[in-house]
C-alpha cells in the first residue's frame, strides 16, 4: 500500500501467521487488546482473516521483511468521513520509532488519500506508550470514559473494568 523510510506497509498475506504470533502470543503486546495470547494455529488462523480484511495492514522492515506489527482502520458508521484507527506493535520493537513512522505514513494516507474530515483513536489510559504515541502525532485528548469497557475478567468471574482516552485530529489540524 505504502512505504516510509524504515517500513512497508501492506495488506496481510496468509502466510504471516509466524511473525503474526512472534508478537500476539506476547501478555505485554495484547494486555491492552480485547484478546487473550494467540497460539501458533490461531496466529495462522487470524493472518489468513487478516489477507482477506482490508481494516487490518502490516508494519513490515524493510531491511528484512519482518512483520513487527499492525495497523487497523475503519470508517465509522456515519456519513461525516471519520476514521478510528489502533495498532498494535511487537515490543521487541518498541521504542524504535516504528509505530510513529507507520502511524504518521497511515494519518497522511487517510488525510490525503481517503479525504478524512477527523480521525478518532482510543487507548486506555494505564497505556502509557499509547496515549503518548497519540500525543506525538498531533492528536488532541478530548475526553475520558469512565469504566467504559472490559476485556477479560477476574478469577471470580467478573469484568475487569478499564477507563479509555478518547482522540481526535480533524483534517485542518493536520495540514495546519
């Protein structure tokens, strides 16, 4: 789809199952994602789901054609061209400039390409890294749900609760 200096960016293909699960089967990588560890066959499964799903795009190195992430995006479900975004990297890749490269490379995608009026993108706010990713880039903080989702639950059988950050960038703030 597109490149930057470091990284291709590409559609999924099936056979990145392997790379797929060198970061998914990570507790550090998914304790965020509303999803457990991925094992190798599910890995295969979800890259094989991934080649058919245009939302999904992988973070590839250039250099060696390495899968160390992730990229989602989606138009939401009303007619004002908003876009939701999230990613997901490989943390034997973090703090590499990967995830803002790439980010940057899909904002500029949506902003230019596909037109976008604003783009939203939420995290929770025990996710540092995340917000803070959010932050370089340019997206403005607009708000924060309380207990608004859980993903897992506790050993009793209830939800475990989480806050989430709410961002937005509109297309003028981006080619300000």
């Amino acid at each position: 789809m597109f490149e930057t200096k470091r990284l291709q960016i590409r559609r999924f293909e099936e056979t990145d199952g392997l790379d797929l699960f060198n970061y998914l089967s990570k507790p550090d990588v998914i304790e965020y994602e509303p999803c457990d560890t991925y094992t190798l066959e599910e890995s295969v499964k979800e890259a094989k789901s991934r080649s058919k799903d245009d939302r999904f795009l992988a973070v590839v190195l250039k250099e060696n054609y390495i899968l160390i992430g992730n990229l989602y995006f989606n138009k939401s479900n009303n007619d004002f061209n908003t876009w939701e975004i999230g990613y997901v990297f490989n943390s034997d890749y973090h703090n590499l400039g990967y995830a803002t490269e790439s980010l940057l490379a899909l904002l500029e995608y949506l902003f230019v390409e596909r037109k976008a009026h604003r783009i939203i993108a939420y995290c929770s706010v025990l996710n540092q890294p995340s917000f803070r990713l959010l932050e370089r880039v340019n997206f403005r903080r607009e708000g924060c749900f309380i207990k608004q989702a859980y993903f897992k639950k506790d050993e009793a059988g209830n939800p475990k609760w989480f806050n989430t950050y709410a961002y937005g960038l509109l297309s003028e703030e981006y080619f300000k």
